[in-house]
C-alpha cells in the first residue's frame, strides 16, 4: 500500500478537512471489504466442500462470526463525526492478518473440495 505524503494527510485549513476526512472512512472502509469478500468466499467453498465436512461447517461457523465483527467494524468506522476521533492503524493491522488467514483458509478448503478421503480396508 502507497503511503501518502505528509501534506496530504494533515489538512491546512478547514475548507480542506472534510475531503480528507471522507477518503480516509472510504480507505478504511476498502482495507475492511478485502477480508468481508473473502470471509463471503469462504462460505461459498463450505457448501462445495467434499471431504472433512463436519470440520468445514465449525471453520464456517467461526468465519461467519468474524464477518459479523468485520462488518460492525466497518459500521462504526463509518458513523464516526468530527467530535470523535477514530484511530484505524490497529484496525489496518487486524484486516491485514485476517486477510493473509482468511486466504490460507481458503486453499485448504480448495483441497477438500478437490480430494477424497480414500479409505484403506483391511
């Protein structure tokens, strides 16, 4: 991710604050979307899972539930006035590991749709 030069960050007057202010909700508001459409994803590769099922349906369980705080994350990053001040460096950080996971889980879930578990009889 480019980082912006200082100037750009911090606004010189007050005419200039208010676009700020907007970008940054909708930059957060883009870095919270990445870890949504992949937890949405996730659900998707549940259902057309073939094998570990059952352990499948407990990582969806989970996932949903993370989604669901993602999205009040968004909401609350969103509904944030000029009174309050909202720091979203943590949040960044939380997307951004949750993403990275959020992809591994998804290759894993790629091979249990793809494989069967083959059973040996004796």
């Amino acid at each position: 991710m480019a980082t912006k030069p200082l100037a750009a960050i911090l606004p010189q007057n007050k005419q200039t604050q208010n676009p700020t202010i907007i970008e940054q909700e909708k930059q957060i508001e883009e870095v919270l979307s990445y870890p949504i459409l992949l937890s949405d994803m996730v659900d998707e590769a549940v259902k057309e899972a073939e094998s570990f099922k059952f352990e499948c349906l407990e990582v969806s369980k989970k996932v949903g539930n993370l989604c669901q705080m993602l999205r009040a994350a968004v909401r609350l990053s969103t509904s944030t006035t000029a009174s309050i001040s909202f720091y979203d460096c943590p949040l960044r950080r939380i997307a951004a590991e949750v993403s990275k996971n959020l992809e591994k889980l998804l290759a894993l879930l790629n091979k249990c749709k793809r494989r069967s578990v083959l059973y040996l009889h004796h």
